[in-house]
C-alpha cells in the first residue's frame, strides 16, 4: 500500500523547509509530505561538520524571505544556520510532515493516473517502500552526499598520518598541535584553514592555482542599526534588498570591467597582507572574477592566520605522497600530521533520482529547463535550484512560490497536469552551469541545459526571475495543460490562451 499526497517534497534542508512553508500558508488545502534520506533537518547543514563550516552568502539573502535573520553575524556558522532551519520546522508544524530514512531512487509518472509513484529506500535494510503524489517538488540541492571529489594522487598508501575529506569530517580526527595541509583553494579550504590555525602547530593551504578571496565584514552594520530602530522584518527586508542589489552591481560590474575589478579585487588582498608578501603568486587568479564563485573571508580571518605564521599558502603541484607527507614538484616537501582533501564536491542531478515519464526513462541531460524550474517533456515537476552568483535561498524561494502559483492556477482551469513543451527547434541550447570550476565542468555534461531564449534561458538575475516566476504569466504558452476536472469534463491539451 502506498501513501498519497497532493505534493511530496524530496528533502529536509533550507530548501526544502522554505518550499513546505510556502505551500502550508499559500495553498492550505493541499496534503504535502517530505521525503528525507538522512535522518535528521538541516540538509548540506547537517552533514558537512568540518571545523568552521559557515555561509559564503551573507544570512539576510541566505535566509528565507519570510523568516527574519535576527542573529548578529551575517556571515553565520553552520549550527546557527541549522538552528535557523529547524525553528522554521518548527514554527511551522512541518516537522510532522517529514519521513526520515527515506531516499527516493525513482519516481515514475503515469499520464493516465496525473499521479507519480515515487520509490525510495527505507532505513539501514533499504526496504523499498511507495508513495503517490500528483505533484513532485525536489529540494535535494545538487551535491553528491555520498561522495566527495577526491583526484587521484601518486603514492597515497606510503602517507603514514591520515588523510581526511572535509565532507565526511568526525569529531576523533586530531588536529591540534598537529602538522596541516589542507589541500584546494576553495570555500571549504579558506573557511578550514584559519579554524584549524587556532589549535593547529601550522596549516598549509596547498594550491595548484589562487582563487578569488575577498574579506568581508562578519556582521552588517547597516542591518545593526536598522534592527535598533524599525521592526525586526522592516529591518530584514531592507537588509536584504540592500544586499541584493549591492551583489548584482558588483556581478555586473565584475563581468563588463573584468581587469578593473580583478586589480581592485588583488590589491585588497595587499592591503590585508602587505607589500612583502607575494600576492602576485598566491592570490592572483588566471580568470577573470565570477568566472568561479569568489570566496569570501569573514574579517579576514585567513589574512590574519598567515599573518601571524600560524597559516601559509603554497602554489604548487603535488608530485607524490611520502611517508612524512607530501613532494611538490617544485622540489619542495610538506610534512604533515593530517592531510585534509578540500579538493572539491561532486554534483549530481536530482540526487541521482531515476526519472521515468509513461515508462520512457528520461535522460537528464536530453532534458531542457524552463524557467529555471521545470523541464521539458516532464510533467508535474519542479526542482529548486539556486544561484551560482547569489544566496540560493533567492531562487528557492522564488520557485516554491511559483509552484504555489501553479497549483492554484491548475486547480482554477481543473487541469491535471502541466507539461513545459519546447516548440523552437531552432534555438541554440547551452550548459545549464555557465561556471569554469571544476567541480561543475566534471558535472555539467549530465545536467539538463538551458535554451538561449527565454522561457528556457536560466536568469542568474534575481530581478528577472521575480518578474517571470512572481509576476509573470503562468499560461504563458509554453506550459501545456490538460487533464480531467472534477466535475469530469475533459481538459485538452492547452498551451497559451487562445487567441
């Protein structure tokens, strides 16, 4: 026996909480339940414990839109993040909605039924149990829980300390008074690095190439005062847009005055370290900013850690692991205690969901995004997907809102179904990540794309999704309805309103 809900959400973290808020309050009428493969709220944070774990985005547009960040920091660590996540849970009564243990694995469509049936693993036996559903909403992000990205490096075995991967952290690995290297240059390395500097002997923050790092101050003075003066959601709201619009200038900004923005970007991180240190050679990228994500320091904690001697940062190529640690080939050897691979994660679509439509498996990356939202040829579907240049909590809550949308929109026209359908073949179809690192190029080729017109283009542009998901059309001709009403009568296929 299978149970049936009118929505299942796939996931319990930011997304997933935001997207049950938003239906419980904007269609009260319909069943919902969460499906969640671990067992316990929080998602991403959650699971990742490393020492340090914290936002790269600042908490007003990380948070949701209608829970008020009332915290200090804006640049937050993990367990206030998760605590922040679980009150919404709370708050909300969603916490009974959610079935822990259950990893879905599969969810079929039946055009005749308008309904899914989606299987998922139960528990440590991974019995298979069924629910139904006529509307799917993933909230599973896009990274890989069961692996993180780890290259493949020449002599492993010979190391004789231990050697870590920060996405499967556990509190008996000793750092303390320990020798470091922390390989990779990205977020997780730069917020490991000045963590693990406090109680560390000394941490290496070992590159093969810089990355972007910007310090940015850990609480918001502007937040602060307003919150001193107007109610706590004013303060929010103007906090939020406030730091909306700042980060769009500065990615519009970065992408038409790329070597403008690269110089001031560089000589910031000068006037962190000095004149003496080699800046040049250790934190300055070969592309061009917003390329990749940039990495944001809070109050320059890294700086400070290289500055005191308790960090540094090598530039180099590993050779082989030895015995005491590591060869580079610049000739150089790294001794170390604890060898930590912050070397990246692995995406992976739909967290690896099989995706099946009228018994036809659908192949991801055949598939053609709408909206930013839905996919082409799938019915009933929508998947909450982030920002790369922004707080993903701004398109999270932007697609749970257009879901609610939709809902009610089909409820009104007694539609079953709603099918994104693609009618110009001629348009160019491009990579869904338009991102140079690493961890994505490894994955973008599984991912659906996106088209070069809208409503296929995916907007990196928070104005613009608001226009097209908050306020634009939902029959917009493109979404194909159809399906049989309540009262019987049938509802053909139709896709825009009828001229």
């Amino acid at each position: 026996m299978s149970e049936h809900f009118d929505v299942i959400i796939v996931g319990a973290g930011l997304s997933g909480i935001g997207a049950a808020h938003h239906l419980t309050t904007r269609c009260p009428g319909k069943s919902f339940a969460i499906l969640e493969g671990r067992e316990a709220i929080g998602g991403t944070w959650d699971l990742f414990r490393y020492p340090g774990i914290r936002s790269d985005s600042d908490m007003y547009t990380l948070g949701y839109s209608f829970k008020p960040w009332k915290e200090r920091k804006a640049i937050a660590d993990g367990p206030a993040i998760l605590a922040y996540i679980r009150e919404t849970a709370r708050e909300d009564g969603i916490e009974s909605k959610i079935r822990f243990g259950c990893r879905v694995v599969r969810a079929s469509w039946s055009s005749e039924r308008a309904a899914w049936t989606v299987e998922a693993e139960r528990g440590p036996s991974k019995e298979l149990v069924r629910f139904t559903c006529n509307f799917l909403l993933m909230c599973s992000g896009y990274y890989d829980y069961d692996k993180g990205y780890t290259p493949e490096f020449s002599g492993t075995e010979r190391f004789q300390g231990r050697v870590v991967h920060p996405q499967f952290w556990t509190d008996d690995i000793e750092y303390r008074g320990k020798r470091v290297v922390v390989i990779g240059s990205g977020a997780t390395a730069v917020t490991l690095v000045p963590e693990l500097a406090k109680e560390a002997a000394h941490v290496v923050m070992l590159q093969r190439s810089p990355t972007y790092v910007v310090s940015l101050p850990s609480q918001d003075v502007i937040a602060r005062w307003l919150q001193q003066r107007v109610p706590s959601h004013v303060a929010y709201e103007v906090t939020r847009w406030k730091n909306v619009l700042v980060g769009m200038f500065f990615y519009q900004l970065a992408r038409r005055r790329p070597e403008g923005v690269k110089k001031r970007l560089v000589d910031l991180v000068r006037g962190q370290l000095g004149s003496d240190y080699d800046v040049d050679k250790h934190f300055t990228p070969r592309y061009n900013p917003w390329d990749q994500r940039l990495c944001v320091v809070p109050d320059g904690d890294l700086f400070e850690a290289v500055k005191a001697g308790k960090a540094s940062v090598v530039t180099d190529h590993i050779e082989t692991f030895t015995e005491k640690g590591l060869q580079l080939v610049s000739g150089e050897e790294l001794e170390a205690d604890l060898i930590v691979m912050a070397t990246g994660l692995r995406l992976l679509f739909l967290g690896g969901m099989e995706v099946v439509v009228d018994g036809r498996r659908m192949e991801s990356s055949k598939l053609l995004s709408y909206k930013g939202v839905m996919f082409s040829d799938v019915p009933n579907l929508a998947c909450a997907f982030g920002y790369t240049n922004a707080s993903w909590t701004l398109k999270a809550d932007l697609v749970s809102e257009y879901v609610c949308r939709l809902l009610t929109h089909m409820d009104a026209m007694g539609a079953r179904r709603c099918t994104p359908r693609r009618s110009d073949s001629d348009m160019e179809e491009l990579p869904l990540l338009d991102f140079s690192s690493g961890y994505v190029q490894r994955a973008v080729g599984a991912f659906p794309r996106q088209g070069s017109k809208k409503p296929w283009k995916v907007n990196q542009n928070y104005l613009l999704d608001i226009a097209a998901l908050r306020f634009g059309e939902v029959d917009d001709g493109t979404m194909e309805f159809a399906g049989t009403t309540s009262a019987g009568a049938e509802v053909r296929p139709h896709a825009g309103a009828t001229p």
